[in-house]
C-alpha cells in the first residue's frame, strides 16, 4: 500500500511538472541513487554512471551476477546520462538527448523492449528504449518504468500493476512504452 501511494505521487508529480519545454533535470554533483530494494546503488560522474553492490541481473554492468562489489564500477556504454532511477533488478537512465537507457532484468519488458527483440537476454549495458524521446524525467519501479516527455505525456512499460493507470487489467503488462492515463486526467 505504501510503495503504491508513493508510485502514484511520482506520476502525480510527472503531470504537475510544466513538462513544455522542460529542461532535462541533471542528478547533483556525487548525488547517489538506491534500488527499491536497496541491494545496489549507483551514481553519476559527470555524465557515465557508476555502481556498487549486489549484481542482479547484470546491474553493475557486467555478467558475474549474484556477485557483490563493494568499490565502484564504471557502467560500460552508460553515457551522456542525466539522471538515473532504479527499479528492483533493472536501472533506467535519461540521456541528455531525451531518450531513455535502460539496463538489467528485461522479462517483463522493464527495458521498453519486448523480450524477443534483438538483444542480450540480459542487457548489462543499456539498451535505448523504443519509441520514447523528448523526455524530461525517469521513474523506474519495482518491474516497470514511466517517462514524461516535454508534450506532457506519460509513457509506462513492463509490468504496469499500479491501480491509477486507467488501463485493461490485461493491457498492464506493457513490454514496448505505451502513453498511459492516470485516473482522474484526461
């Protein structure tokens, strides 16, 4: 109940946002960010992305999963970053060009890839996300991830179980972005 109350004012927080010509938000300076599940953290320098703790599904950028590292390590190919958002076994990042990378476990689609498309079966170096530019801001959850583009649009992908997504229950496993409304929005 609570990790849901936060989901919604996330995306609450996505459509308050003046979205129109909005500025790519940059992470501060040494600004650290934590999965949900707080097993693995990582952090901007400069615009590549770093990351310690526990592997999961290639997280840290490299195949020995499971493993931990306790210094951190440099994301091969995670570059030009903006800001970043980790989900449960998956990291997204927003690129200063207003695409979306993304890196880890992909069986729900948290990638924004079906999981047949050309692709490692588990991507330890991030894949860009299909069909979503000019975004603004990255919200990675547990198995899904949201971005909010500069026309005000919400795109969700992977496995959308959030009660506030006006949705088909079946439709809520979403592997490629789609644009999504939130109850009560037009």
């Amino acid at each position: 109940m609570k990790a849901t109350i936060l989901i919604v004012l996330a995306l609450a927080m996505f459509q308050a946002t003046a979205c129109e010509k909005a500025p790519v938000r940059s992470a501060e300076p040494e600004e650290v960010f934590r999965s949900l599940g707080r097993l693995f953290e990582c952090r901007l320098q400069d615009t590549a992305v770093e990351c310690r703790g526990k592997n999961i599904q290639g997280v840290l950028g490299h195949e020995r999963f499971g493993t931990h590292q306790a210094d951190w390590v440099l994301v091969a190919g995670a570059t030009h970053i903006a800001s970043l958002s980790l989900g449960l076994a998956h990291i997204c990042g927003l690129v200063r060009d207003g695409t979306i990378d993304c890196w880890g476990l992909n069986d729900d689609g948290q990638l924004g890839r079906l999981p047949t498309q050309p692709m490692p079966e588990v991507p330890t170096a991030p894949v860009s996300v299909i069909g979503v530019t000019d975004s603004v801001a990255v919200n990675a959850m547990a198995e899904s991830t949201c971005a909010l583009t500069t026309d005000c649009s919400v795109y969700c992908w992977g496995r959308v179980d959030l009660p506030h997504v006006t949705e088909p229950q079946t439709a809520r496993r979403m592997p490629v972005p789609r644009v999504v409304k939130l109850a009560g929005n037009p």
